[in-house]
C-alpha cells in the first residue's frame, strides 16, 4: 500500500489551502486537537488548539496580506503503521502591493509535520516550524495585521 503519496497530497493540500483562504479545508485536515509550535520563530510556548482555533488565529492576519505563497519542497516521509512524520522546507513569501519599506517579507525554515490515519485519511496532528531566517521588508506583518483589522471590523 502507498501511504507517502497520499500523505504528500495531505501536507501540500494544507499549505496550498492555507495561502487560498480555504479555513473550511485547512480545518478538516487536522485531527480534533492540533500540536501547534511556531516557538523558534518567537510565538510563546507550544499549545494545542482544535482546527478552528489554529485558523481563527491565521484569519485574523494573513488576510491583511495581498497574498501568502508557501513555497515547500524536499519532503521527507517517515511512516509506520498508523502514524508518519513529514519533514519539508520552507519559503513563505507574504506580499502587499505598494507596501512602504518593501512589498515582501520572507521567512526560511522547515516544517515537521505530524499526521495519524484515522477515519480512513491521513490528518494532521501537530505543526512544528523551525524558524532559519528571514529577509525583506520585516514591518510587514504589523501593516498587514492592521489590514486584516480593519478588513474584519467592516466585514
């Protein structure tokens, strides 16, 4: 049985997801609670969040953006049984037209991406990122997160 392209479909699925907007999606790839660690790139401790909560905290921000790209490659899977790990680069380019300082602001890391099969899929059940650096115009995320403010005050 093939469980690695299956699984790769699962992870880019996520990401292609999370750049579209697709929160509806995005959710119904996690399990029912979700091992969330952005801690290297400076987010506080680990937690654990249902779906709704991990894109609840992704809606109030990334729409602030014109657009997000994660940009993944050199996925490596390991899976055993009912379990797999997926390990993957990562470029995320975020992007606002006409931004004073620089349209781009760009994170490099990788992901390890933990899933279980249940319910007859794979889903996702803990997000770790492992920050490496960052270049281009790093005010970004704080005009983007005043768009996305004032986007879901009117909205």
């Amino acid at each position: 049985m093939d469980t690695i392209g299956p699984i790769h479909n699962r992870v880019s699925r996520f990401f292609i997801d999370v750049d579209a907007g697709n929160w509806e999606s995005v959710e119904a790839l996690m399990t029912e609670r979700v091992h969330l660690d952005y801690s290297s790139f400076g987010a506080g401790e680990p937690v654990d969040l249902t779906p709704k909560e991990v894109t609840g905290a992704w809606r109030e921000l990334l729409p602030g953006f014109d657009q997000t790209h994660h940009q993944i490659g050199n996925l490596l899977v390991e899976s055993k049984e009912q379990k797999a790990c997926v390990k993957v680069h990562a470029t995320v380019t975020h992007f606002i037209d006409g931004a004073e300082g620089g349209e781009l602001w760009i994170v490099y890391g990788s992901y390890n991406i933990a899933l279980v099969h249940e319910g007859g899929a794979w889903m996702i059940n803990s997000i770790q990122f492992n920050f490496k650096f960052q270049a281009g115009n790093q005010d970004l995320p704080v005009l983007a997160q005043t768009r996305a403010d004032a986007k879901n005050k009117s909205g």
